[in-house]
C-alpha cells in the first residue's frame, strides 16, 4: 500500500513540478492560436479549456491505461513506480510539446511536423508507420468497447452475431464523429463521458483505499516478480503498459486539439495534466488488479474480463456498471479521433480540402473499407485479435519514438534543453528495437542479441537526431 501511495505522490507532485518545467522550456506567449487564425468551423473551432481538457483526455484514454496496466501488474510492485515515473518524464513530456510544437505550425499533423524538423524523408516512413497505427487503433477500439458491451452489459456471448451489430452501431457513430465539425458532436458529448470516466477512477480509487489496502502487495512476495508467462519486464513491461506511460497515438490527439486551444498557456492544462490524469487511471487499474490477484483471481484471467471483475469487486453491482460503462466509453472517444487524425493526416499529405463536404465523406469511407476488413479478420481467426493488439502496441510505441526525436531536434533548433526529451527517446528506442527483434511477431532472436541492437539503435538515434537538427536549422531559419 505505501510503494502505490508513493508512486501517487511521485505522479501528481513531480508532474505538477515537471511540468512547470516543461512548460518554461517551451515558453508559450499570448501570441494567437491556430483556433483564432484559421478557424473554420470544421477541425479549427476555439472551445474553452475546461472542454479541451476532457475531450484531450477521452481522446488519449482508451483502453490501452486500463488493459496494459492490468496486464503489466503481473511484474510485480514495480509497477507502481515505473509507472508514475514513466508517465512524469516521459509520457506527459510527449503529449505537451506535440500539442505545443503543434500549436507554432498552424494545428499540424504529425507528419507534417516530422517533415519540418526532420525531414521529407524521414516522413515518408513516419507517414507509413503513423497511418497504420491509425488504423490498428480504430480497429482495436471497435473491437473492445464492442465485446464489453456484449458481453458485460448485455450478457451474451461475444461471438454470437449479435457482435456484428454492436460493431456496426460504432463503425456509424464514428462515421458521424469524423464528418461532422469537431464542436457538433465531440465537444458537445465528451463532457459527459468526461464525468463518467472520471467517477469511475475515483470510485475504483476509493474503493482501493478504504476496502483493499491490506491486500497491496505482491503475489510473491517481491518488487520485480517472475511473469507467469515468463516474460522480460525489459522491454515487455513498456510495450504491455504503453498508453500508461507513454503513447505514440497520443500525439495524434494532441494536435488535433491543438487547433481547438485558445491560448498557448492552456497548453500544460490541456497537454501534460490530462496525460497524468491517464496516468491515475492506469495507477488504480493496476492496483485493483492486483489486488483481485492476491484474493484468488487466476493470474490468467484475461485483461477483458478482470475489467468488469474490478469494477463490481470496488464500486458494487451499481457502481460497477457505471464504472464499465467508462470503460466502454474509453474506447469509443478515442477511436473516433483516431479516425479522424487518420483523414485529416492523409488529407494533409495529398492536400485534399478538407472543407468540402464531399471530400470528407468519399475520403473517409476509404479509410473505412481496409478498416472493416481488418476487424473481420480479427474476430474470425482464432489468433486474429491477439496478433492485432501486439503489433498495435509495437507501433504505438515506435511512433512515440518518432515524435520524441522531433521534439528534439524542434528544442535544439530553437536552442532550448533537448535532453528532456533526447533521454526518453534513447530509452524508448532501445525498448521497441529490443522488443521486436526478440519478440515472436518479430525476429524472434536470443534477448541477449536483441539487448545489444537495441543499444545500437540507441546510438543511431542519438546521432541521427542531434545532426539532422544542424541541418534543419539552417533550413529552418533560411525560411523564416
């Protein structure tokens, strides 16, 4: 109970600290937003912080804090404390100076980012990496939030076809959400799933402390446990936690808001808080499950089904439906945005106006189409989703390193303190190269093996970032 108090503490005072930080390396001005200069009642609509901040939040939070987090506690206690650190120095770092870098360059994709500071080049394999976790992350939440609502709330058998109506319900909501002006129907609903999903961390959180703090602790006895399914915590931990601690898709969301935020100081409200907020969730998650664990809940139980085992244990039969509910919730907002970060990415790289109406609908029913497909072979082949969550969780994490050298070499161009964000993306980089040459959807070769590449590629992104940005910046500033 005292390591999951601490790691709390650890979150909420040294993200506040390091966020101000942050935020003075940056240096945000009064200087107009993206939201004010070119607004156009579609993707640049200026809404308050207040909604900002919730639809940020329910754009970042899918399912990833919360089936990770469960997933990740099977390592033990350290958890509560890579966690919190993790998401302190490195996720929250990611999503502010996205969003900020962003908010400088007209509510810029990604992509178009990536190609500013580091390169045409480089961006043709970001565009390629990005636009299929863009899709894999669609898919994945269409395929969740459908089988908790089958399977929790209507209590049927999620492999009955009654899915595939619960799947086509979502595919037309998200149809909608990507079609219509951002203000029309995220930023008029996402305040009350805002509400829902944050009740629902409180509650589970109330529950741990008042109901399951005596059984806090490891299933054996140590910091860094054995993982039944005999898995490294280095780099496995990292890719199974992903969203909780720090996310590629994340930086899709961020600049998606970009173009909605009304002031540059908002942004550490909107950007780095709302990432700690994630954060919390996946903290709580954490400790219930782990707690469940040392009650007798096999160590087998899948993430899916300790979701709604959680909820009832904390919050009740009431309680417990509300909470799957946010979770359900989860989901759905964010894979609407992803959605829609797709289009507007792809519109961006091929200049499709994004103004007409026309444009939008012909474009996003070809994204759908690859999209339908990819769910189908999911819920069809017996492996389907297991092999679709890996490589989303893969790619997640190898776009988080993507942006975290643009971030470096956007703070060295503009002579501000890039090792803030170098560090995390040498680490970063050593764990998704370990990971894949190791892993069996990857290489599959010795870990040993797989440890000493991941320190070569660590070299490479060290050289690779600090040279490309003495090249940016001459271009850079031969442009202004």
């Amino acid at each position: 109970m005292l390591l999951f108090l601490l790691g709390m503490a650890i979150l909420l005072v040294g993200g506040y600290f390091y966020g101000r930080y942050c935020e003075k390396v940056f240096g945000p001005d009064d200087r107009p937003t993206p939201a004010q200069t070119m607004a156009d009642g579609i993707d640049y609509v200026e809404m308050d912080s207040k909604r900002n901040m919730l639809i940020e939040l329910l754009n970042i939070a899918g399912t990833g804090p919360i089936l990770g987090p469960i997933q990740g506690i099977l390592f033990g206690p350290i958890a509560f404390i890579s966690i919190p650190i993790g998401c302190v120095l490195a996720g929250s770092l990611h999503d502010y100076f996205v969003g900020m870098i962003s908010m400088r360059n007209e509510g810029g994709q990604v992509p178009k980012l990536v190609n500013r500071y580091m390169g045409g080049t480089t961006n043709k394999v970001y565009n390629v990496v990005i636009w299929i976790l863009m899709l894999l992350t669609g898919v994945v939440f269409i395929y969740t939030p459908g089988d908790l609502i089958v399977n929790d709330v209507m209590h049927m058998d999620v492999n009955s076809s009654v899915i595939w109506v619960v799947y086509g319900i979502i595919f037309l909501y998200y149809i909608i959400a990507t079609l219509f002006p951002i203000d029309k129907i995220i930023g008029k609903i996402y305040p009350i799933f805002g509400a829902i999903l944050i009740v629902s961390a409180i509650g589970i959180f109330v529950g741990i402390l008042f109901d399951g703090g005596a059984n806090l602790h490891s299933m054996t006895g140590g910091f860094l446990m054995k993982h039944p399914g005999g898995q490294k915590f280095i780099p496995v931990f990292f890719i199974t936690v992903a969203c909780g601690i720090m996310s590629g898709f994340h930086g899709s969301q961020a600049t998606l808001i970009s173009r909605t935020v009304g002031s540059e100081k908002d942004g550490r409200k909107v950007f780095y808080n709302m990432m700690i907020a994630e954060g919390f969730i996946a903290m709580c998650w954490a400790a219930g499950a782990m707690i469940l664990f040392n009650r007798g809940t096999a160590l087998d139980t899948g993430a899916t089904l300790m979701v709604g085992n959680i909820s009832r244990e904390f919050m009740g039969k009431i309680g417990g439906y509300f909470a799957i509910v946010g979770v359900i919730v989860l989901p759905i907002t964010s894979g609407d945005t992803a959605f829609r970060s797709l289009r507007l990415m792809v519109a961006e790289q091929f200049n499709i106006d994004q103004k007409v109406a026309k444009n939008r609908i012909v474009l996003s029913i070809v994204l759908f189409i690859p999209a339908m497909a990819i769910l189908f072979f999911a819920k069809t082949n017996s492996a389907g989703f297991q092999i679709l969550w890996r490589y989303f969780g893969f790619a997640n994490q190898l776009v988080a390193v993507f942006a975290l050298a643009m971030i470096t070499v956007y703070l060295k161009v503009e002579n501000k303190n890039y090792w803030i964000s170098l560090i995390p993306g040498l680490f970063y980089t050593f764990i998704v190269a370990s990971y894949i040459f190791n892993a069996p959807i990857g290489l599959n070769l010795p870990l040993t093996i797989a440890y000493i590449i991941g320190i070569g590629f660590m070299v490479f992104f060290y050289y690779f970032t600090t040279n490309t940005a003495k090249r940016r910046r001459k271009i850079i500033l031969q442009g202004k």
